[in-house]
C-alpha cells in the first residue's frame, strides 16, 4: 500500500505541475478545472478508505452520541459532555442523519465530507467564474484546492468543519446569483436555508453570514438601487441573520424533542473567551484548550449564568493585566504565528502531537491502524508538509498582489471581496477565541480565489513584458 500510495502522490504532483505550466484554450482550460475537481473527489475517497484511524476525544463522543440516535438509544445521551458541550448537539443531530442514511460507521461522515469538499471546490470555481470571468483564475483556484492536500486530508476528520465550508459557498453563490438576477428569489433559498444549517455545524459560520448580509446591503448602494429594491435586500437580511440566530439558540430544543434530552445552557462562551486571552496551551499553542474553561463551569457549579459573570470577572481582570504590562502583547503575536503560519493548518501535525501526548484516551502507539503508521511515519507525509510550507507564503503573497490588481482594477462591488472580508473576520476572531491552527482552515482556503487572480494577473503581466522584450506580436493588455 505505501508504494502504491507513493505513486499516487508523485502521478498527482505531475498533474498538479502539467496544469499550471500549460496553456490551453477555454474549453480546454475548463476540462481541466473540471479533471482537477474530479482528481480532488477521487484522491478524497481513496484517503478515506486507506485511512481507518478511529476517532478520538470529541470526535469520537459527537459520532458514538449520532449512532446512538439511530438506535434509539437515547440513554447514552445523558452525559456530562453533552451538558457542558451543547453547541455540539446541531453538529450530531446532522451527523445523526448522515448515520441514518450510510450506516453507523464513521466511514459515513467521512463520506458526507468528501462530498462537502468537493462542492466547495466546485461552488468556488462557479463565484470565481462571476467574479472574475477569467479562465485562468478558474483553472489554478481548482489546481490549489488539490494542491492544499489538507483539503483530503480532513475528509476523515469527524466534524462539521468542511461541510459548514460547503453549504457557506453554496449560500455565497446563491446570495451573488440572487444579487445579479434582478432579485429573482429563488437564490435565496441557498444562503436561507444553508447558513442555518452552516451555523448548527460551525459556530463562526455567523461570520459569513454577516458577510453576506454585507454583501446584499452594500451592492444596493452599489447599483445605485431604488428605495424599493433596497428595502427588500434588508428585509433578505434581517429574515437570514434572524433564521441563524433562531436555529442556534434553539438547537437545543430540537435536540431535546428527538431524544427527550433536557436543554440546557451549557458552558459560556465566555468562558472559551477568557481561555483564548489567557492559556499559555503547550501542545496546541497560546490561547489553546486548558481546561480553564472546564474549570469556570465546576467552580459555578455548572450554573450557565454564574459561570458567565465569573468568566467576565476573569475576562476583566486579564484585560487589565494587559493594559498595566504586567501580561505581555507578544501573547497575540506567537498565538498569530502559531494558528496561521501551519503549512498544513493541523491536518499534518496535529494527529502526531496527539499520538505522542500520552492521553489515556488515546491508543497505544503500537494500537495505532497500520495506515496511520505508513502514512504519518513515511517520507510521503514529509514531502507533503514541506510542499505546503512552500505553498503557504505563496498563497498569502499573491493573495496581496490579488488585492492591489483588484484595487487597481476596480473592482468596488461588495460580493468582489466575500473571501477577503470572511478571512479578516475569522484572523480577529480567532485572535481573541480559543486558538488552534486547524480552527483557522475554514477561512485560508477562501482565499484562494484571490491568490489565483493574484497569480493570473502578474502571469499576464510577465508574458505582456516579455512579448515586448523580444518583439513578437503587438501589446497585448492585462486580463
């Protein structure tokens, strides 16, 4: 298997190098974004079947709690996680479904997330393709998506983190087509009915959902809307930021008619607050998982709203602490450094650091799957790791050179800039939450879009360069 892994790699890096150094006309170009969707599909199944590694920590509560609902076991639900955890209750009941629909092995989410990845790579060719009508951009926006193999990667990971991605580009696509249809409703059922769904999976999936409501308010202005047209985009708004607001304060509730389950308040977020301004986290870095959170919740008794105010007191004296020196700034510097500078953002790393923590929740390291073993201790992982520290500074630096040409160019239309606006509110986000890198892969891979147009532009601008150097042909513009 190893060897037969190691062809797959070397044949896909071949593929991934043929796409970007070729030149073919339109129809070609997108036969070969539509190849590289089809490879990114393909290399996920193969992941998920080659990779049997079981889940562990939340992983594996969130998905036994989703089997148990199949089974109508309800009585496995009564349990301290899930009256500390309660934001997880809307990611089991979808994993509920998925268990209910592909069976109780967790090959079943893994099946929902290689599909979830392949319609983000899909649905961002579809806004790329509005936004910048430009077949290069398409074709290394799909190149880069299979080249981020952490995106294949993760398709094992029992969360909701890439199918929250998925249903975002989906309601980003239906909120851009609505914007341009003359207000034909039935786009918004994409953004109304997928960010709910979104938000039960992924708490800061409300960050997108402010950034579209960004999006339909400031285009009025934009084109230079009627009174009417504008009244009807505020009402999209407020109708889509009330459904998500609805849907996960009342999760619980759901939760609790399907299982008899009590709802409950949980742990405060708050609490995941102050842990994020104060950890010193050795294994996942500053601002990560210390149990500070845990402990607020005991020390109120497990009293939502005491744990509140006793966060808050914790939250005021550590700001303060700040402000007198007497906690260095530097805090937020390494906490930056050490979510966003992860070439794999944890898909890499982190099943290593916890496959050598000596938790006793996890596994032996002689109990370890065999395809664990090959993979994470073979070159290929570390070829892999050292393709994406080179990839990483690349995507951030055209990334930039995608925003100047954008300015340059003007591009002034809200829905031009959704990834840039969602990427800047998940990096404030998370300077201040609870930090680990792998929470900052939602919002890397939006910027893609960017980078691509980045790197078409300064592509073209270097062949316009040397076709004037060496005399061949009249000046061609920009694209």
């Amino acid at each position: 298997m190893t060897a037969l892994a190691e062809t797959v790699i070397g044949v896909m890096l071949l593929i991934l190098l043929a796409l970007i150094f070729s030149r073919f006309r339109d129809q070609q170009k997108r036969a070969l974004t539509l190849t590289s969707l089809y490879l990114l599909l393909c290399l996920s199944f193969l992941w998920i079947f080659y990779n049997d590694t079981p889940a562990i920590y939340d992983q594996a509560k969130v998905w036994k709690y989703a089997v148990a609902m199949t089974e109508g076991d309800y009585a496995q639900l009564y349990t301290d996680y899930l009256q500390r955890y309660t934001h997880q209750k809307g990611m089991i009941f979808w994993m509920y479904l998925a268990a209910k629909v592909f069976g109780p092995g967790i090959i079943s989410w893994r099946i929902v997330n290689v599909i979830s990845v392949t319609f983000i790579a899909y649905f961002f060719y579809r806004i790329s393709g509005m936004i910048y009508k430009n077949t290069d951009v398409d074709i290394i926006q799909a190149v880069l998506m299979l080249a981020f193999v952490s995106n294949i990667i993760y398709t094992s990971f029992i969360y909701g983190t890439q199918t929250a991605q998925a249903c975002l580009a989906a309601a980003v696509y239906g909120t851009i087509r609505y914007n341009r249809s003359n207000a034909q409703y039935r786009w918004l059922a994409l953004p109304l009915f997928l960010c709910p769904v979104s938000v039960m999976l992924y708490k800061s999936s409300l960050i997108m959902v402010i950034a579209i409501c960004g999006i339909l308010f400031l285009s009025s202005f934009h084109d230079k809307a009627t009174g009417k047209e504008i009244a009807g985009k505020a009402a999209v708004c407020i109708l889509l930021v009330m459904l998500c607001v609805l849907t996960s304060r009342n999760q619980g509730k759901l939760f609790e008619r399907i299982t008899g389950v009590p709802d409950n308040d949980g742990q405060p977020s708050l609490a995941w607050l102050y842990m994020g301004l104060s950890s010193d986290g050795i294994r996942w870095g500053p601002g990560s998982f210390d149990m500070s959170s845990e402990e607020i919740f005991a020390e109120a008794g497990e009293d939502a709203q005491l744990a509140k105010e006793i966060a808050r007191a914790k939250i005021a004296e550590t700001v303060s602490e700040y402000i007198h020196h007497e906690r260095s700034l530097s805090f937020f510097a390494d906490k930056v450094k050490w979510q966003w500078t992860e070439p794999s953002f944890g898909a890499l790393e982190e099943p290593l650091r916890i496959r050598d923590s000596g938790d006793i929740e996890v596994p032996a390291f002689a109990l370890w799957p065999d395809s664990f073993l090959k993979f994470y201790g073979s070159n290929i992982r570390s070829y892999l790791y050292l393709f994406l520290k080179f990839l990483l500074p690349l995507v951030y630096l055209f990334s930039l050179v995608g925003i100047l040409f954008k300015l340059r160019k003007g591009y002034w239309s809200a829905e031009c800039w959704i990834g840039e606006v969602y990427f800047i509110g998940g990096f404030i986000f998370q300077i201040f939450w609870e930090s680990m890198a792998r929470y900052c892969y939602p919002y890397y891979i939006w910027l893609f879009a960017t980078a691509s147009f980045g790197l078409a532009q300064t592509a073209a601008v270097i062949r316009t360069v040397i076709l004037k150097s060496v005399g061949q042909g009249k000046e061609r513009s920009v694209i």
